[in-house]
C-alpha cells in the first residue's frame, strides 16, 4: 500500500531509540498516523512541530497496518509563532481539538481547509479567535452534530436571533427565548454574519461549542475536552480577548 498527499503535524511522540510516530491531518486521507525513522534526529525534529505542513508518502505492507512515512517540509507554522504565547495556545488547541474529536482514516475535507485558514491568520489576534470557533463549529457539522442557526427553534422566524438550545443545537429568537434565557446558549452574532466580535462574543462562542463537543463527542466515548483548549482560553482571558 501506497499513497502520498499533504497534511498538518496533529502530534509526535517518541517511538523506540530513534522514531516517532506522527498523527496529521490530511485532505485525501483524514487523520492518519505513521512511523518516521528517525523522526527524533536534529534533522528532522524541526519539521515535525504540531502546526507544521508536511508532505508525507505513506508505505505499508496493508491497509491496516501503521505503516511508515517519508516526510517532507512545506510551511513552519510553528516556527513563526513559536514566541507568541496566544497565538501558539491556539495552534496548540487547534491540533488537540482535531486529533481527539476526529476519527482516524476518515476524511474530512471542509474540515482541513477550515484548518488552514485558522492558521494562516493565527498570528492576527483580532481574526483567528473567531475563525477557530467557526472551525469548531464546523467539526460538529462533520461529525454530524452541527447547530441549526438558520431559524428560530420555536417560532421558525429568521430574524432576531439571539440563543441556542443546549437540547436540540437550534438558534431561538430574542422573543422566544425571553422566559428561558438562562437556561439558553446565548449566540454571538459573528456565527451567523460577518459581523465583527467583542469579548463576550468570543466567550459565548467558546461555552456554546465547547457543550457540545464535550457533550456531543467526548462524552460518548469518556473523555472531557483537552487541558490545551482550557489553556487557550485562560489566555485569551488574560490578555482581554473573552469577558
């Protein structure tokens, strides 16, 4: 077996003396996993960082098999963040979110160019928060859990749109969400516009689809979201960015 596409560096862990093995996400093959020989030598430990764009050919004897790969450098995210702690808690969340919540071998195409585009503005502060919550989002839509934004739950209305439903993931209007508020999902316009963000939109953005991928995705299979998310938002929150 033989295949060969780009992909993002999800995680490395050490394998043996001299190996790693290596999670990337992929648009022909999804998530993926392989062994690099010598993936802890100085050569090649730069270009296997979390975030880094890789060219990878995989080999195997079967389908099935871990198989090994040859890798390639194409972009060093990593690096051109590597002093901004805001921006590398995010690129950090970012793999964690998609190496848990992904199955492996399945593939996810909307998913991985959402991917790039959150890391080509991950640098940008005022752009990437919203991007990455927009991506979560979208990875619900994947798995098959997507919030229902387009009209009010109780009313079918369009306009005015102003919670979300931790039942049934479907937007309420202003109106009809009044006498249940507190119990709702509060809805930052930015998800279903173009409109710009303010800290509590970036907070309510994060409450609204870390619920339903922890509730949605982990729960079913025991896990609870990755301490790297928890981090980037105590980040954002110290340096202004969620209130």
């Amino acid at each position: 077996m033989n295949w060969n596409s780009e992909g993002y560096v999800l995680s490395v862990r050490k394998h043996g003396e001299t190996s790693a093995i290596i999670d990337v996400l992929t648009p022909d093959y999804g998530r993926h996993l392989g062994l690099v020989r010598g993936g802890i030598s100085r050569k090649i430990r730069p270009v296997l960082q979390p975030g880094n764009k890789i060219n990878v050919e995989w080999n195997a004897r079967l389908s099935e098999h871990l198989g090994s790969f040859k890798v390639e450098p194409l972009v060093s995210n990593a690096a051109q963040i590597m002093e901004d702690r805001l921006s590398l808690s995010a690129l950090n969340s970012l793999c964690a979110i998609a190496r848990e919540c992904l199955p492996e071998r399945e593939v996810h195409l909307d998913v991985y160019q959402a991917f790039g585009v959150v890391l080509n503005n991950i640098g940008i502060h005022e752009i990437w928060p919203a991007l990455y919550i927009k991506w979560e989002s979208g990875l619900l839509s994947a798995m098959g859990y997507g919030l229902d934004l387009k009209s009010c739950a109780a009313t079918g209305s369009k306009d005015n749109l102003t919670h979300v439903s931790p039942r049934s993931g479907r937007a309420v209007s202003a109106e009809a969400a009044e006498p249940y508020a507190d119990k709702l999902f509060l809805l930052p316009k930015f998800l279903i516009s173009n409109s710009s963000f303010n800290p509590g939109d970036l907070r309510s953005g994060l409450e609204l689809t870390g619920f339903f991928l922890e509730t949605r995705l982990q729960w079913g299979v025991n896990k609870t979201l990755p301490d790297e998310r928890r981090r980037m938002i105590q980040l954002l929150n110290d340096n202004g960015y969620v209130a």
